[in-house]
C-alpha cells in the first residue's frame, strides 16, 4: 500500500477546556521541551496561532514530527504529526505516530499544565489526498491496512470507524473509540519504548543551539576540548577540558540547561555521559561539535 506524505493523530482532552481556555502557558510548555528533549524528533521551533478562530493553536515544529494542541473542528487536543520517514510502512509509521503521541501525554502529564486527554479515544488522519481519497473504498482499504495496530494499541474490542465522511474533502481518516482508558506507560512500551527519546534528549543539532543563543533562552555552553583547540577557534563557550571536567563538576548547576561540545562530537558525547551518570540531568552533546557550527552556521570561523 501507498504510504502517506504525511500522517496524524488528535487526543482530545477530557474535558474540554473551551475555546477561551489560555493557551499561552502551552508555548512556554513548548519551549521547555525543547529545551529539555521531553519529546521525540528533532525539535525546532514553536509556532502560535492561538488568535486563529477553531484554528490549529500551538504548535511545536519539528523536522520529522510536529506535536500541537489543536483546537480545530471545536476540539482541543493534542495533535500529533508524524513525516519525513522515509522507508517505513504505514503500519509502521502508525505504530511509532501513536508511541510518540504516548510519550507527549506523559510529558504534558508530568509538567504544570492543566489539560488532561481522553485516552479510550482518537481520530487519525491520511495527510495525502492524492493517493488516499475520503470515500467508501478508501476507508475501507485503509481500515485494512490499519485495523491491526489499533486494535493493538486500544484493545480487540475497540470500535473504529470513517473519520469526516460527511464532507469529502476532509482527509481521510479513522476514528477509534475503546472501552477504557489506554494505560499510556504500557502502550509506550509495546510500541517499542523510549530509545529514540533517550539519544534525542542527549543531543543537539547546532541549529537549535543558535537558536537558543539568538533567542536569549538559558543555558550553560561547556567546551571540552584542550586549551589550544580552543585558542584557535570557539564560540564563546566556557572551556573545561574532557580530562579537567571531573575535578570542576562543583563549578556547575545541575538544575541548569548545559550544552556541550568539542571538535567533532566524541569527546561531547563522553562529557554528556560523565555528566548524567552523576546526576545531571539536563545536559545535551552539540552533534558534529564545533566543526558543524562552522560548516553550517558560521563559515567565516577557521577549522583546523
């Protein structure tokens, strides 16, 4: 079967906030994760169109994977995107679109904001009009195609159904509704865990990394490399050598945002180990190291 261009699941909440409810607290949520890599995917920026009427509210835009409270279709909801995968079948894609859904649960679960999610619910969506129309046989091919992950993930008894059949130019979709609520822990699990989200959250892209520095957002820049290394190129970061990082973790906050790099990323990489194995929680390694700043921000810098 035809994968799709693009893929997406909404959670409604439960209750349902209204369409006064303030969503200026969910970019700030937005942001945190970002920042803290609470969620999968590469993570690039938050964009809010909570003024839009019925609209798609937040979102938090990602390069393979945009999580968003949606509040279109008189709805809010956590809506999840899911493109970009390349080689992966759609029962595969679905799989890790309801995983990755699970896991921004959790994290909106685990942080201050007040919106809870009706988990025995949602209605997934066929972004790609072209190969799949929202008829009868449509909906029947991709019922086909999908009916086992769902039932996987809501159980053998839940219902599934045609989602938008009244207005044939919506997407395509299911809508899946189980007996009882979806226990979101064990669902991750099945699903495959949390792997992606545990190397993700130990690195940065250093696109991401200049938009913190642009934007003024919080964080410590520790740069592993030796004294020379440093003498010959850096990006204002505060040099601590791999070798000296041990003897100085005093030096260093581990309620704090840290960012580290070297040349490339090995010795990055090592930093960000030593540095959660002793409780440092909120550290990423800057993929590539400072050899990718250069090549892909900041040309004008000398290599060596």
């Amino acid at each position: 079967m035809t994968v799709p261009q693009r893929i997406s699941v909404k959670v409604p909440t439960s209750p349902d906030p209204g369409a006064d409810f303030d969503l200026e607290p969910c970019i700030r949520l937005f942001h945190r994760f970002i920042q803290a890599g609470r969620v999968e995917g590469l993570l690039i920026d938050v964009a809010d169109y909570a003024h839009v009427p019925d609209g798609p509210g937040v979102i938090l835009i990602g390069h393979d994977v945009d999580y968003g409270i949606d509040q279109s279709g008189g709805q809010t909801g956590l809506l999840v995107t899911r493109k970009r995968y390349s080689d992966l079948s759609l029962v595969e894609v679905t799989r890790d679109l309801f995983r990755k859904a699970f896991i921004a649960l959790e994290a909106i679960r685990e942080s201050e904001s007040p919106l809870r999610f009706a988990t025995d619910r949602a209605e997934l969506r066929v972004l790609d009009r072209l190969h799949f129309q929202n008829d009868e046989p449509g909906f029947r091919s991709l019922l086909k195609e999908l009916e086992a992950p769902l039932r996987e993930v809501f159980g053998g008894n839940c219902a599934i159904g045609r989602a938008g059949e009244d207005d044939a130019r919506e997407p395509l979709g299911l809508t899946v509704e189980a007996p009882e609520a979806v226990d979101v822990d064990a669902a991750i699990e099945q699903l495959g865990g949390r792997a992606e989200l545990l190397r993700g959250a130990r690195e940065i892209e250093v696109d991401e990394l200049k938009r913190l520095r642009d934007q003024g957002m919080p964080h410590r820049l520790i740069d592993v490399r030796e004294p020379d290394e440093f003498e010959t190129c850096n990006i204002g970061g505060e040099l601590i050598p791999l070798g000296s990082l041990e003897d100085r973790l005093g030096e260093l906050d581990k309620s704090a945002d840290i960012v580290v790099h070297c040349k490339s990323g090995p010795r990055g990489a090592q930093a960000t180990e030593l540095l959660r194995n002793v409780g440092f929680e909120r550290v990423r390694n800057v993929r590539g190291g400072i050899l990718a700043w250069i090549e892909e921000i900041d040309p004008s810098l000398p290599t060596y």
